[in-house]
C-alpha cells in the first residue's frame, strides 16, 4: 500500500475557492494510487481572528480556554474540505486531533506529541476514504485539547507520516526551500535536496518554511519530506538523508541572515570557569536564547566574554549586569547594536575544512571586519556590523553557488 | 447544593461585549450561593456564517461533516465565555458535547439525547468552578460528533438540568412566554406561570420562544423551567407542573394563529375506514404534515373528508389525488388557500366544558364563518377566512382576558 501524508497551510486553504483547488490536488494524487491522509490548517487569517476575539475579553486568556477556542479553526477547515472531495465523488472522512487521539502532553498551547493511534485512519483505508486531519492540535492524558504551538500542523503531519511509515508532503506558499530567502539574495537557487541536517540548521536559523521541531522528527524517524508549492507546478525541496557521496557535494547548501540579534562583551572578568557557568546559568534561568559566544582570556587573568542575544532581551541581560556589579565593581560591559549575523550551512564542511578559510579570505580581500564566529559541524555563522549584510550577501552567494547560473 | 442550569442563546452572546455582561449576570447567580451550570450556542449568525461556507463547497454538504463544521461554533463561544469568566475572578472551565460525553443518537443533524455523563461536572463543582458547556452537540456510539437540530441548544440545558436535578434557566431575547405573540395581539400579557402541557401545545403550534422538544424534556422529568430576558431585570416565566387548583385557574393560558395552511376537502369518496386510512397513511408516507381533520357522512354513503396541510406541501397532495383519480374518477377536491388558523390553549378546559361554546358563540355574534374546528384535551383549533384573523384575535384576546388590563 502506497501512501502520503499530504499538509497543506493556512494560505493553502485560505478561500472556499483555494478549498476546491487543493481537493483537486489531492484527488490527483489519490488518482495515482496512493491512500492519502491530509492535514490542514485553520483557514488563512481565521487564528488571527479567533485570537483578536479572546484579546478583546483579555490580556491574558487562559491557556486551556485559548485551545478550547483554536481548535476550531482546524477543525473548521478540515470539514469544508471533506464536503469538497465528497462533492467531487471522492469519499472523505475528516478526523479532529481528539477524535484521532493525538495524544500530546498536557502543556496547553506548547504541547508535544506522544503518540498517535492510526486504527481509524487504517480503517479508512479500507473503505477506501480519503483521511483529512485537523493539524496544530491533539489530545492530553485527561481528555483535554491541546494545540502544538509553532510548527505544529507540519509535526502533525511528519508524525503521521512516521506512524503510518509514509512520504509526507509539505505544501505551502513557496516553491520550496532556497539557499537563502529571494528577498535577501537575489538569484537564490531553489534546493533540489538538502539533508535533514542542513535542514535543521538552517531552521533553527529561521530560515526557510519549515519549523525545526518538523524537521527533527523527520530525521528521527527517517521519513522523507519533500516541501513544495501547493498551486504550481514546479518541483520542489526533498529532505532526506543524504549520502556522503563526496564528488557531488556542494561546500554550502545554504545561506541565512539575521539582524536580530545584539553583541555584548563582559570585560574584566576574573577567568574562572565559575564565572562563565554562572554568566550563562543566570541568562538561562532568565530565558535568554544566548546564541553565538566566544572567549578569551588575557595574560593578566582577565576574561572577555562576547555573545549575541535577541533584542528583546537586552534589558533582562542589563539588569543581571547590575546586580553583578554591585558584587564586583570592575566588570563592565559593551553592547553592540548594529550587527548582522551571516550563517552558511552544508554538509560538506564535515569533509572538508576550506570552508571556514575561504570566508575569512573573502572578508578580508573586502576589508569587512568579522566581529564574532562561531562554528558547528556543519555550519559557520559570523558577525558583521550591519550596514555591511548586503554585501556580505553578495559577495558569499557567488563565492558558494549559491544563485542561479546566468 | 443548590445547582442552576443557565441556557444563553446565540444573540445572548453575539458580541464580545454581551460575553462579558453575560459573565457578570453569571457571577451574580454564583454570588448567590449556587454552583452554575452555563449551556451556550454560537455566537450571534455564526451558524448561519458557516452555512454559508458549507454551500459555498457543495449544495448537498455530507450531514457528518456539517455537523463537524457546526459543532466549532458552540466551541467558540464556550472558550470566550470561560475567559471572560476567569479574566473576571471566577474559575470557569468550559467542555465541548463530546468533551461532557453528551451521548446522543448517531443520526447527523437530528440526533437525540441519550445520556449525559456528569461525573466532570460533579468534578468541577468541587473545585467550585463555573462549568460552561456547548449547547446543540454531542457525540454518538462510534465517536462521531453530532448535532441536535432545532431546539437543541434548550435541549442540551434541560437534559443537563435534568441529570442534576436542578433548576433550568432560558435567557433569551424575549422576556418570557406571552398568551399570544405581541407583534398579532396588541397588549398581550406576560405569563407567570404555565404548565407543561400548555406550553407544549404552545410550542407545537410554533408559538413562543422555546421549541416542543425541551419542553417536552422538562415535564417528563419535572424540572423547573425559567425563561426570561438576558439583558432585562424583568420576571419572567416559569414552566412548571400546575396543579388542578381550579378557583383561580384560567380558562385559556395562551393563543396562537397561522396562515402557513391550506384547507383541502376531498368529495365523493366512498366511506370506508380503508379510504381514510388510505388517504392519510399516503400523505403521511411522502411526510405531509396534516394538522387538523374533520370528516362527516353523506346519507348516499360517500365522505366529505376535509384537513390543513402545510401550503408547500400542496403539489405532493394534489400528485396523491390525480394517482388516485385513475382509479377513482368521481373524487374531487377543492383547495381553499385562504385560510387562518386559530387556537387557543389552556389547562382550565379539562375541568371548564364551555370554551368552545363561547367560541363559537363569539364567532356567531359576529358572523365569522368556522370552516372547520378540531379540539385537544386543552386546545381549540378553528379554521377562519384569512383577512379574519386579526379581528378573531382581538375577540379572542378580550374575553378569554389575554391582553393587559387598561
């Protein structure tokens, strides 16, 4: 038995209009011999909407009741185009995440799956129905709905996906994964195939359609995603695992940028592994997403400490410097505003080591000075001052391939 | 404990801003030391919203997933309610049909209620919380999500009241139960109190505000049934057993008119109790709706047999006949499509024979032709020319004492 799991977004079923067309694509598919199961969002802006309605009864809605009430915007969806595949002769059962008990934890609007039981959609199978599940939500351990949070319907679908050891198809906006965002990088390339590593890091970049927490359940259950336009034609992005199959490797995959982040350098710190833990301890507990940190130690036993942090979180960051001061009068700090953070992600930095040389050398024959670098197996992130993005951009999108051939 | 069932209909709560004065006339009734069950329907048009969404895909939308569509908009005020609720000091949790496991029959849009498990709400009771429930919906053996149909809303209030052997309470967008619709009779009165049975036939006759079905539900398990305005300080009425106190009962309790019939008489069949039965059991097989039968007995052994239908129901009536007139040559039939349809309702004339004797004597001092007349144990229906009724009910309204006193 061949099957897909097929997710199609909130812009995809944004209209009745939009409704009928996806149930065409789908019909298409089922056409090809396939039993296919479908997630959808909530219509276009209809989660909006519903949040607009508890903001106006208040600031802060109870998680459980703020579930209770988005729930329904799948749930909405998934109705309306079941009667559009039933309409076109195309028997279709839609299933809610509690009907189909997607069991979660019990954390309202953050929830995790655990498990999904997959005996009505097998069932359905056997009637030969078409299975539309509402994504984003499930069930806790005491019967109560809960919604995924971010990336959700996408882990709804990869997770049915797993469960039902099926190909599972993301289909949104975009034609699929680029090497960096077009708006950033003119003549960005569409990726052909990209492993599920360098798919992660360039989601935890936020870089391209897919949520991290998607893309690591695919790899963890080796199931292949492939991300690509709901109403073109045009093929689009396979994530998979990929091969070490060296000579056709690309050194860089992709590109990401971020302007979203600040620099802070701590100076005049006695160098004591103590005091780095309790530095990063303290930003933890506070739940600043520290991101890029490097360090060094002078000859008098001194250490400067340099990381980047979101924006918004610049004020809690100050406030535990203060209070440090008051315990040690020397400590002072930097903080840099104006950066841009530049991050190159392929899997072919595992084999080879020139990547980090050659941006480095790119810089340098530029005069742009590299405030930060940080690097991971497979990728190189870097901080610049901001107005220099643009250019960085450029220079390294031609140096990695990263455009289309003119 | 004393425990309420408050029902809130959709205009009760069309508006975030009606949500909240909703919560405070809730509070208020928690203040007074009850625990209060809530049963709300969608918001406003929202049902209608969604209908329209449902034709837009399909004219023929598959009953399952209606009801799938539905059921989001009881969800939807549920979760506002519950927010307002909590947002204002008091604990409030909200459950869906399925949620409550509202049992119900299995047939989509027009399920019955079967049982109602309130151990959740016994639950919630402990921990003293508002328990907010989704009117109209429940959920059928296999799990299926299902909605009541008309009336489902009080439906859902009374069978909830009834499991908890508490007071039911309907806010609506009327004050209460009036002897006549207000908009037909001029200076109708309020009704205190009514009993069960007169507010049935009330209700069949489609008079005022609350559907048969609830009704029906309330006096088989006695509950105490309140109805009143949402947003008015007013009394209003109580549906109760009335007992047989005779000195101040009152002859008639309510009236009701219709200009939704037609009158058809059959001539010249020949009188069989086969013929009637014939008749009557095939209109009732293409599910005509036929309201009130007078027949009599010609001394040549023919019958006159005459009936209100529904007047959409005309063409099914008049295809019957012509199928019978192969058979039959000599019958005919005339239609009088002009006709009004007065009743009058109350409990007094189980113990009063002289109702229908002041009708007609009324009808007769004012030489209003009765076309046709049918008697209940508490109900009087005649048949009036059309452009009578207005004149029939300001009759009616002053000697059966209907309107306020001046």
């Amino acid at each position: 038995m061949k099957i897909v799991v097929q997710k199609y977004g909130g812009t995809s079923v944004g209209s009745i209009e939009k409704i009928k067309r996806v149930a065409d694509k789908i019909i298409q598919k089922k056409n090809e011999g396939y039993q296919v199961v479908v997630i959808v969002s909530a219509m276009g802006k209809s989660t909006d909407e519903l949040i607009d309605l508890a903001k106006a009864i208040t600031d802060n809605p109870e998680p459980r009741e703020m579930d209770m009430l988005l729930t329904t915007g799948e749930q909405v969806s998934i109705s309306l185009l079941s009667m559009a595949l039933i309409s076109k002769g195309y028997p279709a059962i839609s299933y809610t995440g509690p009907q189909l008990n997607i069991q979660t934890t019990s954390l309202h609007q953050k929830a995790k799956i655990k498990d999904i039981d997959v005996t009505k959609v097998l069932k359905a199978f056997d009637d030969d129905k078409i299975v539309v599940v509402a994504g984003f939500q499930g069930v806790s351990e005491n019967h109560e709905y809960t919604t995924l949070g971010r990336g959700g319907s996408d882990t709804s679908a990869v997770a049915l996906a797993a469960k039902l050891d099926a190909r599972c198809e993301i289909y949104t906006d975009v034609e699929g994964i680029y090497t960096m965002d077009p708006r950033k990088l003119k003549g960005a390339r569409k990726i052909d195939k990209i492993s599920y590593e360098e798919m992660m890091e360039m989601a935890s970049l936020g870089a391209g359609v897919m949520h991290y927490r998607a893309v690591e359940l695919a790899n963890k259950y080796k199931i292949p995603l492939y991300v690509a336009s709901t109403f073109s034609e045009e093929n689009g992005t396979m994530i998979e695992f990929k091969g070490e199959d060296g000579m056709e490797e690309t050194l860089v995959t992709g590109m990401a940028t971020s302007l979203d982040d600040i620099q802070i350098t701590v100076i005049n710190l006695t160098a004591t592994t103590g005091n780095l833990s309790r530095l990063f301890g303290q930003l933890a507990e506070e739940e600043v997403n520290v991101d890029m940190i490097s360090h060094m130690i002078t000859l008098d036993g001194k250490m400067y400490v340099s990381f980047t942090i979101p924006k918004e979180d610049l004020a809690i960051a100050e406030r535990i410097f203060k209070e440090w001061q008051i315990e040690l009068p020397d400590i002072r700090w930097e903080i840099n505003r104006n950066i841009a953070k530049i991050s190159v992600v392929g899997l072919g930095m595992r084999t080879h080591s020139g990547v980090a040389a050659k941006v480095f050398k790119i810089m340098d024959d530029h005069n742009i000075e590299i405030k930060m670098v940080t690097t991971s197996e497979i990728k190189i992130s870097w901080v610049v001052e901001d107005h220099l993005e643009e250019k960085v951009v450029t220079l390294m999108g031609k140096a990695f391939g990263l455009v289309m051939e003119e």
